[in-house]
C-alpha cells in the first residue's frame, strides 16, 4: 500500500505544480549586457521576492483539481477493499494527505529566478530576461520505495509488532483511532523521508520561462514594474 501512497503523492505534486504558459514577446529583442556577478545577483534576488507570492498563487491553482483526483475511484487504492473505514475518516485522511503535500511542494521546490540576459535602457533602468527554475520532479520517481528502517519506525509509532497485526486492525470493526493513526504517520514518514532526500536532487527544469521585466534602481536598489503582466 505504501507505494500507491507515493504515487498518489506524485498525483497530486504534478496537478498542483502545473504552470501557466508564460507569453513570449516575439517582438522585444534583448541583447547580452555586461553586467557584474554582484549586481546581477542583487537583481535576481529582487525579482525572486517579488515573484514568489505570484508562483505560489499559480502552483496552488491546481489544489481544486487535485481533490477531485481524489475520487471514489482513488479511494479503491488508498483503502483497500476490505479495509473498514468509515466515510467521514476516508474523507478526513485524503483532507490532510492533500493539505501536507501541497505544502511540501510550495516550500520544498522553491522556485528560483534566473536571469538570462540583461538589456540597459539607462544607468538605472533594465529590462531582465529570466526563467523561473524549480527542481526536477522526475526525480522523485526514483524514491518512490519507503526504506526498511522508515517501515520500522511507522510499526514502532504504531505499537504494532508487524504487518499482519495491522492487517488484521484495518479489516476489522472499530479502531477508527488507530487506523487514523497509521496514515497519518506513514504520512508523516514519507515528508521526513522525501524532504531529507530532496536536499540532494540537483536538476532542474523551467517552471515559466522567457520572461521579462522592466526593473529600475531606486534608491540604489533594484525595483520592478509591470511584474504583474508576467503571471496573466
């Protein structure tokens, strides 16, 4: 069961990482600057503060689509069969399933702003090409396997000696507590397991891409206009 748990995870990752198509304006040209490491640093860095209240909106618009995956047919493979739960606890565990990964997938693959070329109009004004990169998800396909040592812990949470005895719980009457209980830690495993295993994922894809942006220096810092016309 635990491997349907991940991919539903996947599921919902996917419907809610699904990102507007950024409008590319054929006709603006921008042309390489010579540009300092700091100073694009110090831009990149406005932008990246400016732009994350926009992506967080964009990722968290597919949340409505994620729940109706969640449906009576999704329900046959994260209970199974002749497991006897009730309605409302079904409806409470997918709830939190739904509310934990979403905020996995906002915190834990920040989107990062990178700046392809810079375009001087002025000594304080620019126009920036950049693409919003996130982590790979494909990577996570390659953790999709809860490791021995986390299935012990989930038993030892549980105060169940083995599979059997869980089993023998999830068929029966009543409970309703403890089977509660054993979701809500094999959920808690799996984010401590993929959060401790994304530190390591490296790739990257564009999350939007060929976007651009008028920024000015104020008061010797940078600051953006027209940053809302990126994320119509």
């Amino acid at each position: 069961m635990k491997k349907v748990l991940f991919a539903l995870m996947l599921v919902v990752m996917g419907n809610t990482f699904t990102a507007p198509k950024a409008q590319k304006n054929k006709n603006m040209e921008i042309t390489a600057s010579r540009i300092s490491e700091s100073e694009k640093k110090e831009i990149e860095n406005a932008i990246q503060n400016e732009v994350q209240p926009f992506v967080n909106f964009a990722m968290s618009s597919g949340i409505s689509e994620v729940k109706k995956q969640f449906s009576k047919e999704t329900d046959a493979e994260l209970f199974e069969k002749d497991y006897v739960i009730s309605n409302s606890l079904k409806k409470e565990i997918k709830e939190k399933y739904i509310d934990e990964i979403v905020k996995f997938t906002l915190k834990g693959i920040r989107p990062r702003v990178v700046i392809k070329k810079v375009n001087y109009i002025s000594q304080n004004e620019a126009e920036v090409n950049y693409d919003i990169k996130v982590k790979s998800l494909g990577e996570f396909w390659n953790i999709i396997e809860l490791d021995e040592e986390t299935e012990r812990k989930i038993m030892k949470k549980m105060g169940i000696k083995d599979e059997n005895q869980l089993e023998r719980v999830m068929r029966s009457k009543g409970n309703d507590e403890l089977k509660k209980k054993y979701y809500y830690i094999v959920l808690e495993e799996m984010m401590n397991f993929i959060n401790e295993k994304a530190k390591e994922f490296k790739d990257e894809e564009n999350f939007m891409e060929d976007l651009s942006i008028i920024v000015k220096k104020v008061n010797g810092k940078w600051k953006m206009e027209n940053l809302g016309d990126n994320f119509n």
